[in-house]
C-alpha cells in the first residue's frame, strides 16, 4: 500500500471520532490534501477541453502532455493513453 493510502486509512477513523472543531477540521483538510496526491483520470467533454475530476476546472489552455496536477486545487492528474474519462 503506498504512503498516501496509509496516511488516509490512518487519519480517516480519528477523523470521524474527532469531536466538531479544529482538530477534527484539520484532519478533514489532511484527508482530502492526500486523496489529491492519488492520481484521477481528468474528464473529457469533447469540445477539446479537459476538466479536473475534482474541482470542475477545465484544462483547455493547458498542454495536457505536460500538466500533472490541476492549477487551481492541486488534484494529480493521469494523463495515460485510455485513461481518460468521457461525459455522457
């Protein structure tokens, strides 16, 4: 299991059980930091324009050979030949 998995499984129960605060909110912001760093397939809308999976932003401008993480949240991206995902 790589880093990234191990720190979510660590932090995701002690997360739940965290009382409603900043301790518990921080550790929420932690999980979702780290579920960013595990690659996800952009979306592709066929008008020529790549959206993150997470955020919504779309990559249109970019040179998708060359980008590896959205520019506006940070989420990695996978680029792989068919290992994009399509709209409907």
């Amino acid at each position: 299991m790589r880093d990234v998995e191990k720190a979510i499984n660590y932090l995701t129960p002690i997360a739940e059980s965290a009382k409603v605060g900043q301790y518990g909110v921080m550790l929420k912001i932690a999980i979702q930091e780290c579920e960013k760093q595990m690659s996800k397939k952009p979306i592709w809308n066929y008008d020529d324009e790549f959206i993150c999976p997470t955020c919504g932003e779309t990559t249109e401008d970019y040179d998708v050979t060359t980008i590896k993480f959205c520019p506006e949240c940070g989420q990695k991206l996978d680029w792989s030949d068919n290992n994009v995902k399509t709209t409907d």
